[in-house]
C-alpha cells in the first residue's frame, strides 16, 4: 500500500492519520506538510496515529527528529503519537526520547483515546 497522509483540522488540534509502507523521504515530505497546516491554523497540538507496514531504522528514525527540529518545529507544539501496530513501539519510545531530549514536547501512546486526553490536558 502507498503512504498516505491525512490531515483533520480539528477545533482544538490536528488529527492525522498517516497508513502505507514508510520511507524516510515521505515522513520527512509528512512531517513538512503537518508543521505547514499547523501554522497555517494557528494550531499547536497534533495527534498522530500510525498505521505503517514497515518503520524506518533507528539510524533514520534520528534523522528524521533532526529534519523535524531543522523544519522549525516549535518547542510550545504538542505531539501525541500513537502507532496501530504495538511491535513498533520499542523505535517509537526512541523517537520519543530523542525528540523530548531536544525540548519537544512529544508522547507515544498505545490508543487514541489516552493520547488525545494527553494532548488536551494543556
């Protein structure tokens, strides 16, 4: 399957839904197209969920934090990230890790319904 992104401009955050098979080059081109529709609305909170049939290496996924925090990613944005398959979760706590160690403020969830509690805590 493709990847594909979509994006739900909800009252109080972005809802987006992103399926296929994963490569650096499409979540960087993702990661692009959600930071635009953030400031585009004004929005600062994202719930992410992820059904991907491949993820992308660890050596990647650092990558693609770095790109994400070169693309301007606000430190004050709220990301809750939730993956729809569980085996993944080990390189998306990594992510986590890594992003949060920069000063993003960013969570990986096993559903959706805690991270958007999360995401609207704040």
């Amino acid at each position: 399957m493709p990847y594909t992104l979509e994006i739900d401009n909800r009252p109080d955050y972005l809802r987006v839904v992103v399926n296929g098979r994963e490569t650096l080059a499409d979540s960087k081109q993702g990661w692009r197209k959600i930071l635009e529709t953030c400031r585009q609305h004004g929005m600062g909170k994202v719930l992410v969920i992820e059904n991907l049939d491949e993820t992308l290496s660890i050596g990647e996924t650092y990558e693609l934090v770095r790109y994400i925090e070169d693309l301007g990613l606000a430190k004050d944005i709220r990301v809750a990230f939730v993956d729809r398959k569980p085996m993944q979760y080990a390189i998306n706590k990594f992510a986590e890790t890594v992003a949060n160690n920069r000063g993003f403020c960013g969570k990986v969830f096993f559903t959706e319904q805690s991270a958007e509690t999360w995401l609207l805590a704040e």
